[in-house]
C-alpha cells in the first residue's frame, strides 16, 4: 500500500497581527458579523489602530481568508469611569488615547465570520489578548461585552435580571456566555454603552480577567503630572532676495532659534516660498507662480535636513506644488526622524482663484508626531469648522495653521476663528503670519500678522486663551508650552465639557471619501 499523501488534507489556521493590507477584509467581515444597525469601522480608524498598537490587534486567517478579527488598546482604567461609554474608552474608535504605560489591555471589539463560529476562533482570539497581557505585565484585560440576546428578554425582565439568568446557564447568550466561559468575571453593569446595539438595548457588562502573574511595578505612575508640547511660531518677513541660498539662510536662521529654545514644532507661515518670485524674472502672476513649483525639490530637501539637524518637528509654512498640470496649496509637516507628510489647502480664497488658478485638495488629515496626534488646516481652512471638528474627532490635540493675510480684517478672521476653533473642540491652535512686504512680486506686496499659540477657556489655561502672541507686523518669534495632560483632564473634568456634551443623537459632522 503507497504511503498516503497527507498534505491534500492540511488545511492552514493561523493567528496573527493584522496588517494594513487586511483591513479591506476586515472591513467586509464586519458587514456579516454584526447587526446592519450598528456603525461599521472606518478605514481610518483601522488605520489608526495600526498605527499606534500594532501588537494589540489579532487576526485569525483559515486557508488564507481573514474569519476572526478583535482590537485593543492599553489603558490606565483607574483613570475612567466604570460608567465609561465606549466612544469614550476608544476615543471614538480611534485609540488615540492608547497608553503605553498602562496597566490593563482594554478589548474594544472581537468579531467572528459566522460560517465558522463552533472552530474556537474567539477562544484563539482572548487567549492572544492573553498572552499579550502577560507578555506586557499587564495588570488585568477589561472589556465592554454586549449582551445581544437581551431584546428578546427586555419586556419581561431588566438586564440585571438578564446577566444573573445568563450566569446560572438559564438562559444562552453568545457574547456574555463565552466570555464568562473564558475566565471573564462581570464588574457591573453599563448603560449607554454602545447606543446604536439594539439587540443589547445599549447595555453592556464590563467585564475583567486577572493577570495572576502580574507583577506590580513601582516605576509606573497612575497618573501623568505634566505633557508638555513647546511650540515656536515665526512671524516671518517677507523681504527680497537675490537667491535661495538667501531664502535658505533666513529659514535656518529662525530653526536655529526654535531649535535654542528647546521647541518641538517651529511653524513657519502660509505661501513661505512665494518670496523666491523677488529674483525670479516671471511678472504675470499665473506663470510666476508655475515657476515657483519648480523650487519644489529644494524646498522639501532644506526642510527634511533643517528638521533632522536640529531636532525639531517643523511645519514648513506652505508652498505650491504642481501634480499633473494643476497647482496645490500645499503645507509640509517635516519630522525630526526625517519622515515627511503633507496637508493641501482644501478651501480657495477667491483671490488665489483669481490670480493663480489654484486647484483644492480634497481630504484633511490627522498626522502622528512624537507630541502625539496633530493637524494642518491652511489659513482659509480654519474658517470652516467642520474641518477643525473631523480633526478633533480623529484625534488631534493641536491645530497648526498657516497664514498669510494683507489686512488687519483678514488677519482677524484667522485669529478670531483660530480662537473659536480652541474653546469649541478643547484643542490647542497656533497661528503663524508673514509681515513686511514683495513689493515687485505681482500680488504679494503687503502683509499683515500677528501669529499666537491659543488654548481652551477655562481655569487649567491662561486668564484670556492666549499662550502668547507676537508683537503685531514685526520680524519675531513666540515661544510657549501647551501641556497635553491639562488638556486631556479638562475634557474629562472642565467647567465645561464640549466634546462630550454634543447632541450627537441630532447632528454629526462627517468627512466624505471622495475617491468613491
């Protein structure tokens, strides 16, 4: 008898971290998992995950198709609520909030394909997040499980009713009956948990398993006494010269000064590099501008070294690029690890309509720094508050904005929105200006700025919102600390508390993928 070939039977399971290429999958999973009346990930939330804990989020493949999927973050849990909501443990889906140096791994989600829900793949699943716990020292993992069978039982008894009859096998219920059979105990009982899980009535059991090996570290605080961010805003002057070179010279000097004052981000003006048309030849404005896009490769390679060899974070005022015949408004955030993103101008004033034929960009983002999360929104942009609100929503802590403005009226819209966008979404801003004047640049003859580094109001902030602010129309610099924790505490505890008092059950602000 021949030896059987064995491998035609193999079939493959593996459990692993999930990657960017996944999330396509996943997303599709989630849409054959979860009730339709429940909000679906986001690509950018996913992302997001990915981005900030990467090792906490587990997938299981099956003859190479993605069947289970969970995520999770590191918290201190000391520092919530036990009524917590869970939009408010994730920072809305987004783990922005995720603490390295916490002590308990929270799970936010663990999802598995129906067709294959008796192969244990939600045992494989808790057992990563496990390991994870153990692997990291991590005190316990806490959860927020949904009771998805209660809507059947909800006219004849309460959900404390519920749990007690799912507890003594009475009554079967997928997700609570599972957790409690993989260790979990129940800590009580949360309302409003997830309010659109109708099959839970919005209610959710907080559940927790103890890491018996944990070993209590006496390094690690509950609580962070300061996070501090130092921010350097240049006002900068516009004035003529003969070459790059000369441009170059005059950036380096101002990083330098950040760089001395020990910043982690130097914010330079909107329309930066316009300054170069003052020895270009090129006197129609349409084309002048054309022409400085070709400067493009200098600009970002002078910026890239500046922010590497004197370690701060820069955010390169803005310049404009030229991407298949159409001209962008375009701001660099260069990091003082080298890498580079970038933010377009998503509103056209009239003006750059009118003279340079500018074309929008079409999406904001939220970039990682190693000051935490952080946004760009181009002088005009500030002025529209959904923009400033999707930011926020993604993450953001502070708000950099670029301008460049001719008048004291223009100059006051920026300002006065940058201060409203501060107080309306408890968020950091800072505002940087080019003054003086390009008096033979068509278009660019005066300016007119006084930059600042604006705060929420409230007792934890300076008397007026106001960090500091330069002197206005002058060649200058303000240098102030905006501290993170102060912020994150005045969300949570502030006289008032914006972001969380929203009536989202009457309205929402929701940023369009233009690219389906």
């Amino acid at each position: 008898m021949s030896e059987i070939d064995v491998s035609k039977f193999e079939k493959k399971i593996e459990l692993r971290n999930i990657q960017f290429e996944d999330i396509d999958e996943i997303l599709k999973l989630q849409k054959v998992c979860f009730p339709g009346n429940m909000e679906p990930w986001q690509r950018d939330q996913l992302e997001s995950h990915l981005r900030i804990f990467p090792e906490g989020q587990f997938c299981v493949t099956y003859e190479g198709k993605i069947i289970g999927s969970c995520s999770s973050l590191m918290v201190n849990f000391d520092e919530y609520d036990d009524k917590h909501t869970w939009d408010g443990i994730t920072d809305k889906g987004y783990i922005t909030n995720h603490d390295p140096e916490g002590f308990n791994l929270y799970g936010i989600e663990v999802m598995v394909h129906p067709e294959y829900r008796r192969m244990k793949i939600g045992a494989r699943l808790y057992e990563a997040r496990k390991e994870l716990a153990e692997q990291k020292n991590l005190k316990s993992i806490i959860l927020g499980g949904r009771i998805p069978n209660y809507h059947k039982y909800s006219k004849e008894m309460t959900p404390r009713e519920y749990v007690r009859e799912v507890i003594q096998h009475n009554i079967y219920d997928p997700v609570l009956t599972f957790q409690l059979m993989n260790g979990f105990t129940i800590m009580r009982l949360n309302k409003s948990y997830l309010p659109d899980d109708k099959q839970s009535k919005a209610y959710a059991t907080l559940m927790e398993w103890n890491n018996v090996d944990y070993i209590p570290n006496k390094t690690k605080k509950y609580f962070k006494t300061s996070e501090p961010v130092r921010i350097t805003t240049i006002q900068y002057m516009m004035k003529s010269i003969d070459s790059f070179e000369d441009f170059a010279t005059q950036v380096e000097y101002y990083t330098d000064v950040a760089s001395d004052q020990g910043s982690d981000f130097a914010v330079f003006p909107e329309l930066l590099t316009t300054q170069l048309l003052s020895f270009c030849e090129e006197k129609s404005p349409s084309l002048a501008i054309r022409k400085l896009t070709e400067f493009t490769e200098q600009y970002i390679e002078l910026f890239t070294n500046l922010a590497v060899r004197y370690n701060v974070n820069i955010i390169g005022g803005s310049h404009f690029v030229e991407e298949d015949g159409d001209i962008y408004n375009v701001a660099y955030l260069f990091r003082r690890d080298g890498t580079i993103d970038k933010q377009y101008k998503l509103h056209i004033t009239p003006n750059e309509r009118k003279w340079w034929g500018i074309s929008a960009g079409d999406k904001v983002q939220v970039f990682d720094t190693d000051c935490g999360k952080v946004a760009i929104l181009i002088c005009y942009d500030i002025e529209f508050p959904e923009l400033s609100r999707i930011v926020t929503d993604q993450g953001a802590k502070i708000i950099f904005t670029p301008f460049c403005t001719e008048d004291r009226q223009g100059y006051l819209r920026v300002r006065y929105c940058s201060q409203a966008r501060a107080i309306e979404n408890e968020i950091y801003t800072a505002i940087a200006g080019t003054v003086g004047n390009l008096s033979q640049v068509e278009n660019m003859d005066i300016q007119y700025a006084q930059s600042g580094i604006f705060t929420p109001s409230d007792f934890s902030f300076p008397r007026d919102g106001i960090v500091g602010e330069c002197h206005p129309n002058i060649e200058t610099v303000v240098v102030g600390d905006v501290d993170l924790e102060i912020l994150r505490r005045q969300r949570k505890t502030g006289s008032v508390t914006l972001l969380r008092d929203r009536r989202l059950d009457l309205y929402s602000v929701i940023q369009k993928d233009k690219s389906k």
